[in-house]
C-alpha cells in the first residue's frame, strides 16, 4: 500500500523530468503561433502538476519518498513550515526495507501528530553522519500527551515498536523528549563501513 504509493511519486518525478523536453517543445510551438493564451495555460497546468511532487531532496530516495508524501499531505496547511538539515550520505549502510520502516513510520506518526492540532505545525529532520554513526533528530509539533502515548504504544502512534526494533539492529539508541510543544525523537544508529 503505502510503500508502492511512495515509489508511484518518484516514478512520478523521474517521468516528469523525462518528459520535459516534450514540454518545452510543446511550448516552443505555441511562441511560434503566437498563442499566449495557450502558453500560460499549459505552463499552468504543467506547474500544478509538479506542485504535487513537492521536492525534498535529503539524499536518500527512500526517506525522500516519505518525506514527500508528508508534506503533500500537510501541504493545505498553511500554518505547516517544514525544515530540513543535513543529508543521507550515497552509501549509506541501512538497508532499503530497514529505511522504509524507519522513516515511513516516523512520518506517518508526525502526520497524525501535527493533524490532530491546530495552529502552526513545524516539522523538522537534522542529518548527520560523523564516521560510522548516522544521527537524525526529527521533531514535530505535538500535543503534550504525545510522549506518554509512545511510552504506552498507544494507538496513532504507529511503529514505534518497528523504528525501535531498526535503531537496534544498527546498535543504536532512540530517545524520547518533549519541549515546548515539540516532540523530537532524537536517534543514532552505527553505520560501519561496507
């Protein structure tokens, strides 16, 4: 379901970056005719197109699949902002299946976070690898009984058990805080090299 949902957006993308040629030519022929009706028209449809695939590029296909999908989904809110830092190196060691779970459930459980609140919602993803360890930090606006819902695996906080059974794979930790209406979910994981 959701996975296949993800890899349909990059597909997506990866088609529109190959069709663009087709668009410039169609577009070109249109200046030709002197058609700027039909100009603006087609670049309009071709933007709210893309507008669908937001780009979040963090150097990893799989978390930038979630991440999209995320941020598509809050992007009606206007009161969503959303920041990212860092990102994944090429040759990361976490395995594709591991990634998924890591990053679909941590953007699925923010989603349902910041969804359930209302006013300014910010999300934010900090990347870092020193060495051989990956640490990311991923807060969101949250309600304050948030941290004790993942301490008691409620309901809504899905995966939690799943991104917990990945950090140790890798030998790593995952914490929990809660902060001035933010969760952030700090984690580390060991990345030794291939």
């Amino acid at each position: 379901g959701n996975y296949e949902q993800m890899l349909q957006k990059y597909e997506n993308l990866r088609s529109f970056r190959h069709d663009l040629k087709k668009h410039l030519k169609t577009i070109n022929a249109f200046c030709e005719q002197k058609q700027v009706d039909k100009i603006q028209e087609y670049i309009q449809e071709i933007l709210e197109d893309h507008q669908k695939n937001t780009v979040v590029k963090t150097g990893n296909a799989i978390a930038d699949c979630f991440l999209n999908s995320l941020f598509d989904a809050m992007q009606e809110d206007k009161q969503f902002h959303y920041n990212i830092v860092g990102q994944f190196s090429p040759d990361l060691c976490i395995d594709n299946k591991d990634m998924c779970i890591l990053i679909g459930n941590l953007a699925e459980n923010a989603e349902h976070a910041m969804k359930k609140i209302t006013g300014e919602k910010v999300f934010n993803l900090e990347i870092k690898q020193y060495s051989q360890m990956l640490f990311m930090s991923i807060s969101n606006t949250a309600a304050e009984t948030a941290i004790d819902e993942i301490r008691q695996r409620k309901k809504g906080h899905y995966g939690i058990h799943n991104i917990e059974n990945v950090v140790r794979k890798y030998q790593g930790d995952i914490c929990y805080l809660y902060n001035d209406g933010m969760l952030c979910i700090k984690i580390s994981m060991e990345c030794p090299d291939q």
